[in-house]
C-alpha cells in the first residue's frame, strides 16, 4: 500500500506522527529515497517507544522499524542510542500487521541522518 495508507494503519494502531526526529534518507538503486512517515507509540509506562519509519517503495511501503528508549521520558538515553533495538522493532510490527510480508530491509544508521 502507498505510504498514506501505511500511516492510516499505523494511525489506527494508536502510532502518532513523530516530528521531532531527524529525517532519515538512504541509496536505493541509485537513487535517494526520504522517509515520507515517521511514527512512534510508547510503551504503557512511557520509558519506550515503537518508532517507525516508512519509506515509498513503488506502490509499496517499506517499513523500518525499532524498540528504544523515549524521547519524552528519557531524552539523555534516546540520543545517545546504545539501547536501540532494531530486531524488537521488527518483531512487534510483524505480531501487530499481518499486512507485512517482505523481510525487512535493514537498520538505519547515525549517519542516514539528513
């Protein structure tokens, strides 16, 4: 599904848009592909979030996900990034979407960063 529908979906999983993250961006085939929806959920207690970026792929949504420390409650952790989770990540999104039926296609790193 495109990514506007993705976010719908995400949407409805109680994800919200995540505005203040950078913006990732990565080589596919030769060209630069932006994320075009960035989304987090936290967990009960706030100390984690679900965050989610989706990237166009065609008509497709490429999902890249990861389980880390918030943003909100603990912002010295989330930054420094030592405790970010990319396999969690993917797992919870496969448990949650039964719409996610290609592998996933990697982490991002620091320096996929714009």
């Amino acid at each position: 599904m495109p990514v506007e529908d993705a976010i719908n979906h995400f949407e409805d999983k109680q994800f919200k848009e995540f505005y203040f993250s950078y913006l990732h961006a990565y080589e596919r085939d030769g060209d630069i592909v932006y994320e075009q929806g960035n989304l987090i959920r936290l967990s009960d207690d706030g100390d984690k979030q679900l965050h989610v970026r989706l990237f166009p792929c065609g008509d497709q949504t490429e999902v890249r996900a990861h389980w880390e420390p918030s943003a909100k409650h603990n912002p010295v952790e989330h930054i420094d990034g030592g405790d970010v989770n990319h396999s969690k990540g993917e797992s919870m999104i496969r448990e949650e979407f039964d719409i996610v039926d290609k592998p996933f296609s990697g982490n991002l790193s620091m320096d996929d960063r714009c």
